[in-house]
C-alpha cells in the first residue's frame, strides 16, 4: 500500500466507509456517514487504520454521481492497488468536525453513553446508531447490571429521547423496557 504514513490523527472520528472499486484506473466507492454525504469531501486528509497503523490518504479526485461518491486516491493507479482499501473505515480529525448547536450531537458523542428510562430502568449503552431513512435508530446493547442483556433499537426522535446529558453520559428515554 503506497498511503502516507504519518504522525496519528488527533482523536480519529469515522465519517464514512470505503465500501468497493470502480472501474479499472483506482477509483473506489465511498459511502458517507456526514449530513449530507458530499460534506465528507470538506474533510481532509483521510485516514485509514490498516494492521493496527493509522495511514494518511490523499483525495485527488471526486465524482458525485446517480450510483453514488468516488474517490481517485493519490498513487493508486490500478483496480488491484484500490481493492486493498476497500471495507474500511475513513477516519478524521475531531477537530475538523463543526460545532453542533445546542441539542445536535455527532453519532460518535452518543456512542457509550448510558440509556435510562424516565423510570430510572438502566436497558444498557448506545453500541451504534443507524440510519433508516425516516430517522435515526439508537441501538441499545444492555450489559450486566442492565435489567436484561437484549439489545433494543430505539428512534432518535424527540418522543423517546427525552435527555441528552454530555457531561453524565446519560441519555434519558419513554421507553417501555418490553421491547
């Protein structure tokens, strides 16, 4: 792999995936975690994490297009070189990241915190988010001093989530601990 190798980035945040190769010149597909996906773009440089080292990657070309983002990355020239890269994680700088307004959270500020009901059940911590076009999901991995171990998908929508507490790393729910 012919990537950069660089000083580590400073608190890495994925912000989207290398998901397949196009064509035969090194273009790859990218599928974009940022709102809305082309803003992924706005993020330079890229990083990847390939046998456990963070490897710096320079866009040098991008299309948006019907079937999707593409990238031409510097110095992969064939389809062979790119599919190396495929199925992973594009990583960034936090600091990048623009400030949210009060109530907006990144996915990554979510991920780990503790999920509560209004009734003060503990149903485990935010493993992931996923989008499912109408809105967000947290999905919810219950742990051992959770009520059970389920795993539980609940909307991000203002009718479940009733508090986001950054600094306890506490979200609050209406949510029946049946589902």
């Amino acid at each position: 792999m012919s990537a950069q190798h660089s000083v580590d980035p400073i608190d890495p945040v994925v912000v989207g995936r290398i998901t397949a190769v196009h064509g035969v010149k090194g273009w790859v597909r990218i599928h974009s975690f940022t709102e809305p996906g082309g803003n992924i773009f706005d993020y330079q440089p890229w990083w990847l994490k390939i046998a456990g080292h963070w490897q710096k990657l320079k866009v040098t070309d991008k299309r948006s297009t019907a079937k999707g983002l593409m990238v031409h990355l510097a110095e992969i020239d064939d389809r062979d070189q790119a599919r190396a890269y495929c199925q992973r994680d594009i990583y960034v700088a936090k600091a990048q990241l623009p400030a949210l307004a009060d109530g907006q959270y990144y996915w990554h500020q979510l991920e780990g915190m503790l999920v509560v009901t209004s009734q003060g059940i503990r149903l485990g911590y935010v493993d992931s988010l996923m989008e499912t076009g109408a809105n967000d999901v947290l999905v919810v991995k219950g742990d051992d001093q959770s009520l059970d171990q389920e795993e539980r998908l609940i909307p991000y929508i203002d009718q479940f989530v009733l508090n986001v507490d950054l600094g306890a790393g506490k979200i609050e729910v209406d949510w029946d601990p049946a589902f």
